[in-house]
C-alpha cells in the first residue's frame, strides 16, 4: 500500500517567524491524518518550521538545494546543510525552477543522484506546458522527462522518490487538469516506471498530482487510482490545506 502523501510548496512565501506560527497553527488541525504531511519551505525558514513542527506529524522539506557537496557556489546550500536541520524530503524539477532558474533535465539528474546518494527523500516534479499540450506531445514529454530524471537511477531508489506530476498551464493559475487529464498522465508515469524497472517499482512508487489543487477539487483527484496525493502551492499556505490533507 503506497502511504497518500499532502505536500505543501510555500514556494518564495512566509517569513521564518510567519512560518513558524503557521506550523503551529494548522497542527492541531492535521494532527492524527492518515496522509502524510509535509510542507517544503525556503531554505531560510527551515530551522524555525523544523522547531515548531517538533512534536507533530508535520513533516518539513526543503525546496531546493545545489547538487555539489560544497565549494564555490556562492548563494547555493547543500544536501548536507539541510540534513543538519533534520529535514528529508527535498523537491526537484519545479517548473519555476526550471523556467525562471534555467535548471535543464542534465541538473535534475544531478540533483536526484545527489538527494538519494545522500538517504533524502526526494520528489521529483515534471510536467508539460500548455503548447505541448495542446501540440497532443504530452505523452512524449513527460516520457522524456522521467526518463532524463532517472537516469543512472536503480529500482531501489525509485522506490524511495516521489514524482509529482504538475502541468505547468494548471500552477498558480486555477485552471486545474480535470481528473481524466490528471489520472491519465498519472497512469502514464506508472506504466513507464513498469516498463523501465519492474511492476513491484511501479507499485511501490507515489506519484502525486499538483496544479490548483483546493479543498473543493482534492477529493476527486486523490481517489484516482494513480495518485497519491498532492503538491500543493497556493492552498497550503492557508489553514484550509486541512481539508486537502483530509482528502
Ligand atoms: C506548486 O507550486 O507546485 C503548485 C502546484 O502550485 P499551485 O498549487 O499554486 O498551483
């Protein structure tokens, strides 16, 4: 049985002190779900949401960090440096990431090594733009994605990394995919992790779906067979995220 999974991504929101409370607030909330709970926070706000989750079943990732062990990479904070805090999950592959930051697929590789070369627990995110979509290249996209990520890759470490499906026409816009969108690419990304690896992989893995996910639409996509839950933006900034981690 895949363990559903409500991650929330406060992207580039909530000071420390602001996050802190918010933890402290929603988790009595959530507290006893059955889902998973996890927000992934800005490396700044990492300490002080680790403390306020103490105690809870919130978990706390990190939204992005640099492949390399240390050196030169002024502004960058490595996998190491997270660890220290206590933190496990670590995102990847963000559309933000890979538009504004110009991460490319040969980084995205680099980052999912690294995260599992270092016992983390990653979530690797892909999707495709509204153009692909439209083109019907869909399919082939997030083939190639998922492909590149995995490059280098065992079974084994499959296993322990999240892929979460987001298209990029459906982030921060409110446009949602509609459940037959979400729960085919979903399915898609399982049969290529079967085909890729072996059926026990594609059944053990957790893909989730993320893109406007509210408290009115989570139910529906999270009872399709292929997703596991949400990654979640905008709504997990607001204590109503408690309603999709009930989802
Ligand atoms: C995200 O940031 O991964 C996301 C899905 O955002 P939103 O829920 O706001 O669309």
């Amino acid at each position: 049985m895949r363990r559903r999974l409500a991650a929330g991504n406060w992207k580039m929101n909530m000071t420390p002190t602001q996050g802190a409370a918010f933890i402290k607030e929603i988790a009595p909330l959530v507290a006893g779900a059955e889902a998973e709970v996890l927000f992934c926070v800005p490396a700044i706000d990492i300490p002080a949401a680790v403390e306020a989750a103490k105690g809870t079943n919130i978990e706390i990732g990190a939204e992005n960090f640099y492949y390399e062990a240390k050196g030169a990479y002024t502004g960058e904070i490595s996998l190491d440096m997270i660890k220290d805090t206590g933190v496990e999950y670590v995102l990847m592959g963000h559309s933000e990431r890979r538009q504004i930051f110009g991460e490319c697929d040969e980084m995205i590789n680099k980052k999912l090594l690294a995260a599992l070369a270092a016992q983390m627990k990653p979530i690797l995110c892909c999707g495709e733009s509204l153009e692909i979509r439209e083109a019907g290249d869909t399919l082939t996209w997030i083939e190639g994605q998922i492909r590149s990520a995995f490059t280098g890759v065992t079974a084994d470490e499959v296993k322990k990394t999240v892929i979460a499906y987001e298209p990029i026409w459906a982030i921060g816009t409110g446009k949602t995919a509609t459940t037959g969108q979400a729960q085919e690419v979903c399915g898609m990304i399982r049969e290529l992790v079967a085909k890729l690896y072996d059926a026990g992989t594609a059944e053990a893995v957790r893909i989730l779906y993320g893109g406007s996910v509210n408290p009115e639409n989570a139910a529906e996509l999270f009872a399709q067979p292929d997703i596991d839950g949400g990654l979640v933006g905008g709504a997990s900034l607001k204590l109503t995220f408690e309603k999709i981690v009930k989802a």
